[in-house]
C-alpha cells in the first residue's frame, strides 16, 4: 500500500486546482483575469511547492515558482484596476 504524507496531500490539492482553474477557463466559466482563476492558480502552485519538500525537483519548483510570481502578478494587476475602475466610476 502506497503511503502518502501530508505534503503529498497538499500537492495533490494543488494540482486539482491548477487543473480546476484551467477546466473552468476552458468551459468558459472563469475569465483568465479573474481573481479567482489567478488564486487557484497561486494556492495550486504553492500546494505543489510544498509537495516538493518530499522530494526535491529543481525542474518542478522552477516551474512552480514561476507560476506563484506570475499569478501573484496577475492578482496585483486585477486589483488595482479593480480600484482604478471603482475610482472612475
């Protein structure tokens, strides 16, 4: 029997929702800038990093990491023209 620990857990989670958000963006439910995409894109990439402390994987965590700052990014930008846009309003 496979036994997994916590972080393998927190790595699954991850991945279901890195592919959750993409699904969704693909079935035409979630925008590519909504914040929502741009969290589960953030909290599933962070999940997989934590995965990573199981078994190091310089090619993963460089992926991963990149995909943290990218969506970190995504939510800075949304915010603030989400507040620039209730400004104008």
């Amino acid at each position: 029997m496979i036994q997994f620990a916590w972080y393998d857990w927190v790595g699954f989670a991850g991945t279901l929702m890195v592919l959750g958000a993409f699904f969704l963006l693909q079935a035409g439910r979630l925008s590519g800038t909504s914040i929502v995409y741009q969290v589960l894109n953030l909290l599933g990439a962070g999940g997989v990093l934590v995965s990573l402390l199981g078994a190091f994987n310089p090619a993963v965590f460089a992926l991963e990491l990149t995909w943290v700052l990218i969506s970190a990014y995504g939510i800075v930008r949304s915010l603030r023209r989400g507040t620039s846009n209730q400004a104008s309003s």
